[in-house]
C-alpha cells in the first residue's frame, strides 16, 4: 500500500507539471525517465539480484493504472518496460543477459514491417550466418520508444526455408554499426513517447545475442504481447477516470463561460460528458439500459 501511495505522489509531483510541455514537444523528460529508474518502476517484477523490487506482476499493472491517470505516454513506457523488455529478458534469457542489460536500460522490441499487414510474421528481415555472428538486413516501423531505447529487441528471420519457424529474436545494442532510427511520427496523442522506423544494414550481432533459442522467436512474440496487451487494458481503463477528473466538476464548468452559455450548456460538452458517464456506471450491468443505475446519472447530467 505504502508502495502506491509513493506512485501516486511521483506521478502528481513529478510527472504532471511536465506532461504539456512532453506532450507539445513530443518529447520524454529527462528527470521523468530518471525518476522512473529511481522510484524502481521500470524494474517492478526483477528480482533483488537485478535491481528490481521483486514485486508481482499485479503489481506492475497497478503502477501503469496509476500513472496512466496522469499521463498515457509515461504510463506506456513503464507498461513495455516491465511487460515486454524486462519479462523477455527473465523469461528466456541467459544469465550474462541479464547482469549485462538489467535494469539499467531501456528496450523496444522491434517486430513490426510495413510490408506484413496483418501478418506480422511475414517480416522480410533477415539474420544471415557467418563464423560466430549474424548479419542483420531489412527495416522495422512503428517502432515504441525507438528514440531513447538503449537495447532492441529485433525480429529476424535466420532461416527463410522454414517460413515462420525461422524467425529468431537478437538483442542488438544501440550503439551498433548499421543500426538507424529513424524521424519520429509525428502522434495525434501519447507524444512524449517516441514511435519511430528503424533500419538495419549490415549489423553484426554476436551468436551469443540471440535471445532464446534459434528459430523460436515467433512463440516469444506471441507470449509476451499477450502479457503486454494486459498493460494496454490497464492504461485503458483508467482514460475515462483521468478525463473525469480534469473535465467533469460541475461547479467549474457552470462557471466557465463559452459565447455567453456556461460549459455544460454547450451540446458537444454534454454529449461527451453523458457518454462517458453513461459508459462508467454501466459497465458490469446485466440489465437493460433503462433499468440500470446510470440512467438516472446520465439524465442528471444533461439537464446540469
């Protein structure tokens, strides 16, 4: 409990005066990303021996909860944090891994292609085999916080001849020769944290880089954003709370005046409102519409 208090005071005194500047200037606060590190949000599920808090994975879905009511781009990050990079990271890799990348850095995981569809697993990168490297060609889109990943975790097809069972998943450092990011897309929402292409030509990853084992990297994509799409839900949930809070006192909006009504008078703000509403208190019912506690709040509503 203590934990959370100590969430929910990071998020209100750290991250909220921030998140309009972040958000207009697309761009993740330094000090934001090094309270994360410091407060062990970006380690909730690691065990001692890797820095973390050794917190359960509830835990981790709490947290994204919390900071999602502030901001959603800092609510993003923390959730592929502990849901993607670090969850690959335990889950299949070795030992040396692990005490090399943990918790010090901050990873995206690179699956998508613009030429896949819906498909994702008809990536057309490459990981050719020499002596006791590979060689990593191709192009990846949409890539989550790209622009201020230390490690990538990079789906590539090591074998072609197998389809999709050739697919293989490398850890390849930032710094690496060939490895590009490219301009940021410019998001109608969640700005602060970056979405970018990345590019890999002729980058040379150690056999010892590979994640897993060789040509079980569709079944890793697979398990872990199952995990991270529970992060995605939690964020989700607690949108409507965020805009509740910030838009719906009442006494504010009869006091702020549009063209010569109060707030609440003008329809497109009702209409909002009374939707939202409408989806809070009745979510969970089994009854019909009309017979459900929300239709008496939805009514109060419009006639505020």
């Amino acid at each position: 409990f203590f934990f959370f208090i100590i969430v929910k005071k990071f998020a209100q005194d750290r991250i909220a005066p921030l998140v309009k500047t972040m958000d207009a200037n697309a761009e993740m606060d330094a000090s934001v990303l090094q309270g994360l590190f410091e407060q062990g949000l970006l380690s909730i599920e690691l065990g001692p021996e890797y820095g973390g808090t050794g917190s359960s994975f509830f835990s981790t879905i709490l947290v994204v909860e919390e900071l999602a009511k502030v901001d959603p781009a800092v609510a993003l990050l923390c959730e592929l944090q502990n849901t993607i990079t670090n969850k690959l990271f335990i889950t299949y890799g070795t030992e040396e891994q692990k005490r090399t990348y943990l918790p010090r850095l901050t990873g995206s995981f690179c699956l998508s292609e613009a030429g896949s569809g819906s498909d994702a697993f008809a990536l057309k990168t490459r990981a050719d085999k020499k002596e006791d490297y590979y060689v990593i060609n191709g192009s990846k889109m949409w890539i989550s916080f790209a622009e201020q990943a230390g490690v990538f975790f990079v789906m590539a097809n090591a074998n072609p001849s197998l389809g999709y069972k050739g697919i293989t998943c490398f850890i390849v450092d930032r710094g690496t020769e060939g490895l590009h990011v490219g301009k940021k897309e410019d998001k109608l929402g969640i700005r602060a944290t970056s979405t970018c292409p990345v590019t890999f030509e002729n980058v040379k990853v150690p056999k010892t880089n590979i994640l897993g084992q060789l040509g079980e990297g569709y079944k890793y994509a697979i398990g872990i954003l199952n995990v991270g799409r529970i992060g995605i839900a939690a964020q989700v949930t607690m949108y409507p709370k965020a805009g509740r809070i910030a838009a719906t006192a009442p006494r504010r909006k009869h006091r702020v005046v549009v063209i010569g009504d109060p707030l609440l008078r003008r329809y497109a703000t009702c209409q909002g409102l009374v939707s939202e509403t409408l989806w809070r208190d009745c979510r969970g019912s089994s009854g019909p519409l009309t017979t459900t506690p929300c239709y008496s709040s939805m009514w109060a509503l419009m006639i505020l």
